[in-house]
C-alpha cells in the first residue's frame, strides 16, 4: 500500500512540475527562453536546481559505498538501498523537468586538475536527458531490489558498487559543462558498465563480452576526445570548457573533421552500425536489470552527447552531415530488425532491437539536421523532437522488456525461445507487462512508441519543403525504410510473445537445474518496476502534446527555433506537429474508440447472444493429437525473411547425417559485419603485433642499440 502511495505521489509532483513549466512558458516569445546563464557556487543559501542534480549524483556515490560495506545485511542493501536510488531517481525526474522551463545554470566545483576545475551547467537540453534517467532508473532500480535477492553478499557488494556508480555517472556525463569532467565522467560510465557486464566473469564468453565492449567503447572515446582537441584548437587547458569550445572558429573541412569524430565515437556507445558489434555480445552477458540500464539509459547518453556537441559545440550544421546521419540511421534500423528476426535468444533479440531503435532516433535527428542546414526552421524543431521523443519512449519500453526478460529467466532459467511456451500461465503478471511493452516497441496507438515514429513519418513528409532534388527524393526513401522496420518489428513481437507466453509449453531440450529458478511469476517488487515503466508507455502516449511542448523548449535551447504557434496552440487533446490541416492525432480519443467498441462488443456477445454461440474444438487441421512439437519455432516464424534478406545474412547450415544417433539440422545466422570488418582487423591487429614481437630479443645490447638509434634520429630530425 506504502508503495502505491509513494508512486501516486511521484507522479503528483511530476504532473505538477510540469504543469508549472507549460504555465511558465510564452511560445511567442522565443528570446526569452535562452537568457544568460546563472553562475552558482556551492555555498548558496536557496539550492539551485543544477545543484541538486549534483546532489543525487553525490547521493548514488554515497548509496554506492554504502553498499560496499554493508552488503553482508541483503535485506539492508535491497530492501533500503535500491528502493533510496529509485527515490533519488524521482527526485532527478523533478529536477530535470524543472530545468526546461528555466534559464541555464552553470556551477563551478574546486576539483579537477589544477588550474581546470569541474564546470557543470544544467540546461533544457540537459534537463530532458536528467529526466529519462530518473524515470527509467527509478523503475530497474525498484525492480532490481527483488531481482537481487538471490545474489551472494559478495556479489551483492560488487553489484551495488558498480550499479549506483553507473547511475552518478551518466547523471555527471549530463552536467559536465568541459571536456575534461565529460571525459572522466564518459570513462566512469563505461568502466563500471564493464563490471556490471563482466558480473559472471567465470565464464569465458562473458570475459569476450566484456572485452570487446571495453574495446569498442574506448575506441569511440578517443574519437570523442580528438573531436574535443580539434574544437579546442591547440589553446590553453582553460579553453576545454564548453563555453570556449561554443567559440571556436572552424574552417569547413575541421569543422567536418570534428563532426565526424563525434558522430563515430558516440555512435560507438549508441550502437549504430557498424559499430554495434559489441551490443548483442553484452546486453546478453549483463544481468537484466543491467541490460535495462544500458540499453534504456546508457545509450542514450550517446544521443545526448551527439545533439551537444553536433548542434551546440559544432554549430553550422550542413545538409551533408544530415543527409548522412538519416542514411546512417535508415540502415542500421533495418539491420538491426532483419538481424532480430532471426534471434532465437531472447536477450539479443531484444539488444538487436536496441540497434534498430537507435536508428530510428538517428533518423529523427538526420532530418532535422537537413532541414535546419536547408533553412526550414519548424521542420528542422520537429525532427529533433520526434528524434528525441523516440529517445524517451525508447528508455521506457525497452527498459520494460529487459525486465520482462529478466523475470522469465529468474523463473525458468530459459533464454532460448524454442525452449518457451505457455509462459501466460504461469506468469500472468509479466506476460501482461511484457504485452505493453512488445505493443510500444511495435509502435500501436495509444502506446508510446506509437507518437514518436508518426512523428518522425510526419518529418519526413516536409521534404516537399526541400528546393534540392535528391533531398527531395532521398527522404521518402529512408521513410520507406522506417516503414518497413516498423513493419518488421511488429512480426518479430507477434514471434516472441506467441512463442514464448502463448501455445503449449515446451520441454526444455536444456533444462535448467531443478531448484534454481523460483517457477513462478515476478517478485512484488519485480512487478512494482516493471508496473511503474508499463505506466509510463501509456501515459507518453495518451498525453504526446504535453510532452511535445517540453520538447520544442528544448529544441529552442538548441536551434533558436520551434515549431509553428498552431502547433502550440491545439491543446493537450490533440497532436498537430505543424498545422492541424496537414496531419493531428487524438490519442485518448482513439483510447476511448477502442474501449467502447471492446466494451459493446463484449456486452453484445455476453447479453445478446448469450446461448446462442455454439462451443466447439479449434479445426485441428487433421491432426487430432496435437502436441508442442507441431508449433511454429522461432527459426521457422523467420523463415520468409530469411529466404528474402537472404544475402544480408551469413547462413551456415549442416544437414543431419546417417551416423548421427539424433538427426538433427542445424542452422546459424551470423553477422555479416562481424566477419567483414571485425576479424579482418583483428587479424591485421595480431599480425602486426607478432611482427614487433620481433623487436623482443631479449639481450640487453639490442636495447641499447635501439636507444642509440632513438638518439640519433633525435638529434637529425628535431630542431
């Protein structure tokens, strides 16, 4: 009951904030929406919001060793830990919706090196990002509170370190304000998400997990820092914060050189293709609240950081770099689809679904970068809204989905699909969760996932607006490709939900050791986070127009720009991205429709023609004894697309075999990319290092030959 009442609470505090926000706001008075920044110190007597951000972030810190010291009492790190970050999570929500609707406040911290403190600045962009991680981490983290239960208290310790450290961080990640806190912050992340990852280290291909996301994100956070070093300009160490980088003056080619840099490093954290290898390898490896973490949260960092330092440090965006972040996103959503139908695993099913929804966003982002270079201001502000729509959505239901395949595993150990059936009855709660969220990924009115897609669809509808031919003809094609894996995604749930929860139940040709899974459905508390992020895919989509409205806040901090003040003006009832003759929707009105057609579809039969139906077996299609062999696998559910993408796929088969004591026929899809460009380098990487091994020789006069070489190629070359 005490939790019931503590979410009611919640969400009265957030529908509050944001009412006082949408209250505050003049659309018609755009200037006043980015005034100067407020510096704050820490010794001020009225916290200002940019310091109580930093406070929760200090508070995870403090839960994070917390937990380390006392994790020998589970029910003290469980019961009382988890549940205070999610509060902390709900407080950062608050904060976060607080600081779109004011000016930007800057803080100055005494850390850091010398002479280069930490710069910390909380703005609408920031604030958006400030409230994604605090709805979503207030629901895994609840949920993670049960999930945990069973853990050993020396893996209990581990995990509530690294866990809560991972939340401070991407919450520093958000507020860094320099190039040097970001970096540390960036690192943070990554480093404790690698543990988190690496939890069951025993195994092997764990380990592998582990090492090629370490490899991966590094990679990516190179070209970050190289990026920060071309926009810094070869200055002093105080030129890295923001500020300084927002004045640097760029030729064309650096300033593309910059973008390129940024575009690749954080598309390595995001997952776009072709650096989404390391994605499928861990989500699977983490434990589920983890994946939720990563997958909900984690990525989305990389969003935020792209659309910082594209639009805000970069400036000057040019169609070019539009049109290839769309096309960029265009692929890698349809790879991630096609590669997801053919999963039968259901957590990489799910991390390849992450792949497809990145792009989705990429998308988003691509056309509002064209449109802004094109000079088409309000197409631009809602494609950067449906892109970050579709940021927000994505955290919520993908979240919930990792739950929800976090709870199947606790209780049947399974995460093979073909090993799945009849999990509705043995899990009603979670199969119903689970509905809500499969429903908001497949993007089905009134859900969430539902607004952000027709959004973007609606972007890409303003290329009539494009004076250039090819961008005219360009978009309705990457649209054509979002269609289409919109399409797909809504076949690979209707695939994962009747296999897994509908049907007869399959025996486990694996079964898991008896004892070790509890059997029955998800934990209250289990329930309570999935229950809190199912909420909130219905709430994002019954209510898009007040969201819309926080958004174009944001998008004015960043373009100087929003959408028509027809738009604004349609009220919460209706949607109407640019003008209400052109394209609207009216969410809870289609809730309502459905409802009452349901309701007097049901009162018809129930009343009407009660006693007249006539109850009869199913057609069983002559085959009367029908078992759980005689369903759809999950291979056989892909089979068409298999046989049409065939190409994109690498397919290796293996026909059972007259010896073989159990015929068998063996198929495995495999990434194309992995072998392609992954095992190509790889090979380059040890071929080179065996030939520098060379330069091992093991006798201390070959050394000091080299340094006598060093020596005099210093002295003939450096002046």
């Amino acid at each position: 009951m005490r939790s019931r009442c503590g979410v009611r609470a919640a969400f009265a505090i957030i529908r509050i904030n944001i009412r006082a926000v949408l209250a505050s706001s003049e659309p018609h008075r755009r200037t006043d929406l980015t005034p100067s920044p407020r510096t704050h110190s820490m010794d001020t007597a009225a916290f200002a919001p940019a310091q109580l951000a930093v406070g929760v972030a200090v508070f995870w810190l403090s839960i994070a060793a917390a937990s380390l010291f006392e994790s020998e009492r589970l029910r003290l790190v469980n019961r009382v830990l988890f549940p205070a970050a999610a509060a902390a999570s709900l407080a950062l929500a608050v904060i976060g919706v607080r600081a779109i609707a004011e000016p930007a406040q800057t803080l100055l911290l005494p850390l850091g090196l010398p002479g280069l403190p930490f710069h910390l600045r909380l703005d609408p962009l920031a604030g958006f990002f400030l409230f994604l991680l605090g709805i979503g981490a207030a629901g895994i983290s609840i949920y993670a509170a049960g999930y945990f239960e069973r853990e050993t208290p020396q893996r209990l310790r581990l995990i509530g370190l690294q866990y809560h450290v991972f939340l401070a961080a991407m919450a520093l990640v958000v507020l860094a304000d320099d190039a040097y806190l970001f970096m540390v912050a960036w690192e943070s992340m990554a480093i404790a998400s690698y543990f988190l990852v690496t939890t069951d280290h025993r195994l092997a291909h764990i380990r592998a997990a582990g090492f090629l996301y370490l490899l991966i994100a590094h990679v990516g956070a190179i070209a970050i820092l190289l990026c920060f070093g071309i926009l810094q300009g070869g200055g002093g160490i105080e030129e890295y914060t923001f500020d300084a980088l927002r004045r640097a003056e760029l030729t064309p080619f650096w300033a593309t050189i910059a973008f390129v840099l940024a575009f690749a490093g954080f598309g390595a954290k995001a997952g776009m293709m072709p650096l989404h290898a390391w994605l499928p390898e861990a989500h699977p490896a983490a434990p589920s609240p983890v994946s939720a973490l990563m997958s909900g949260i984690m990525l989305k960092t990389a969003i935020y950081g792209m659309v910082r330092v594209i639009y805000d440090l970069i400036g000057n965006v040019t169609w070019q770099w539009g049109l290839t972040v769309a096309i960029t996103g265009a692929l890698t959503a349809l790879f991630g689809v096609l590669y997801a139908l053919m999963q039968h695993d259901l957590k990489r099913l799910l991390a390849y679904h992450s792949v497809e929804n990145i792009g989705i966003i990429l998308i988003g982002i691509g056309l509002s970068m064209v449109f802004l270079a094109t000079g088409h201001p309000a197409a631009a502000t809602l494609g950067l809204i449906a892109g970050l729509y579709h940021t927000l959505n994505h955290a919520v239901f993908k979240g919930l989905l990792f739950l929800g395949a976090g709870s199947i595993l606790h209780s049947t150990g399974l995460r093979d699909l073909n090993d799945m059936g009849g999990l509705i009855r043995r899990m009603p709660a979670t199969a119903a969760y689970f509905l809500v969220g499969a429903l908001a990924i497949s993007a089905l009115p009134p859900l969430n996932g539902f607004v952000s897609e027709w959004l973007t669809f609606q972007s890409a509808l303003q290329a009539v607006r494009l004076s250039d031919g090819v961008l005219r003809s360009l978009v309705p094609l990457i649209a054509a490709m979002l269609a289409l894996a919109g399409a797909l995604t809504a076949m690979c749930f209707v695939k994962v939900y009747g296999i897994a929860f509908l049907g007869q139940r399959r025996e486990p040709r694996h079964a898991p050791h008896a004892g070790q899974h509890s059997g029955g459905d998800a934990g209250v508390l289990e329930r309570l986070g999935m229950g809190w992020l199912a909420l909130w895919c219905l709430v994002l989509g019954i209510f898009p127009s007040t969201v819309v409205s926080l958004l174009d806040r944001v998008a004015v901090s960043v373009m100087g720009s929003g959408l028509p003040q027809a738009a604004l003006d349609s009220g919460w009832l209706w949607l109407v991205p640019v003008r209400a003759e052109e394209a609207s929707y009216a969410p809870l009105i289609f809730l309502v429709t459905v409802l009452a057609v349901f309701g007097l579809t049901f009162a018809g039969v129930r009343w009407i023609w009660h006693g007249r139906l006539r109850r009869a077996p199913p057609w069983d299609c002559g085959f009367p004894e029908q078992s759980a062999r005689m369903q759809d696998t999950a291979d056989a559910f892909g089979q068409p697309i298999r046989w049409i993408f065939g190409p994109i796929y690498r397919i290796r088969t293996r026909a059972p075999s007259p010896e073989d004591a159990q015929p068998r026929f063996d198929l495995k899809v495999e990434d194309r990319l992995w072998y392609a460009l992954y095992l190509p380098i790889a090979r380059l990487v040890e071929y080179v290092s065996a030939r520098v091994g060379w330069l091992q020789q093991g006798r201390i006069s070959i050394y000091l030959l080299y340094s006598f070489v060093t020596l005099i190629a210093l002295l003939l070359f450096v002046r």
